[in-house]
C-alpha cells in the first residue's frame, strides 16, 4: 500500500510500515511541514496515496466520502504518546487487511476500528 504520513505521527512509523511491506512518505520528506490541511490532503491524492493522520480537520465524513479518495486513516488515541501510536498503528497493520481499506474513510480509537467503505 502507498501511505503518505502526516507530520503528527511519530517519523519512526516510516520503518515499521516499511518492513511490513508498505511504500512510505511523509509530509516532512516532502517539504509540506506547517502547509494546511489543503494542501497535505492535494499532495496524498496527487501522490495516490493513502493518509494516516491524528489531525480532526479530516474527520468529516462529508467531505472525505468514501471512493473519491485514495484512503484516510484518522487516528484518536486518548493518550497518543508516541509509544502509543507506533504500538496501535502498528498492531492494526500486522492484523488487519489494510489493503482493502484502499478508497475508504477509517478511524481508529483505543479499543475500535471503523471502516467506512465506497458504496
């Protein structure tokens, strides 16, 4: 899967991901530290990439509809640490069959995952 990393999420995923098979880039890689969530959210389509995020701005269902995207990830820790991200973002990619979340808006909380599929 081609992921695209927010700026919000620790840089030591870029490994893990990778390991697991995934092709990773990041928002810092490309120079787009500090631009808008516009501007994060062009470069993941233009790239074809799927976003994995903690930032609320893309937690809008209306405006990130399930297959007019390459796939959203939002990630809502109550305690995102950095050790509680890479464990939690991790876990769900060694058990999970995160391939089929390409086009689909998915969050992920503690104790749940919600996947909204294309209709």
């Amino acid at each position: 899967m081609k992921i695209k990393l927010d700026e919000n999420l620790p840089f030591r995923l870029v490994g893990i991901l990778s390991e697991l098979g995934h092709e990773i880039d990041t928002i810092p890689q490309e120079g787009l530290k500090g631009c808008n969530d516009e501007q994060v959210w062009e470069a993941a389509q233009r790239s074809g990439r799927f976003l994995i995020t903690q930032d609320l701005n893309f937690s809008n269902i209306n405006l990130f509809i399930p297959g007019t995207h390459y796939g959203l990830l939002l990630i809502r820790l109550r305690d995102p640490s950095r050790n509680a991200l890479l464990n939690r973002i991790q876990t769900i990619f060694q058990i999970e069959e995160v391939e089929r979340w390409q086009g689909c808006f998915v969050v992920v909380t503690d104790h749940k995952i919600r996947v909204r599929y294309p209709k």
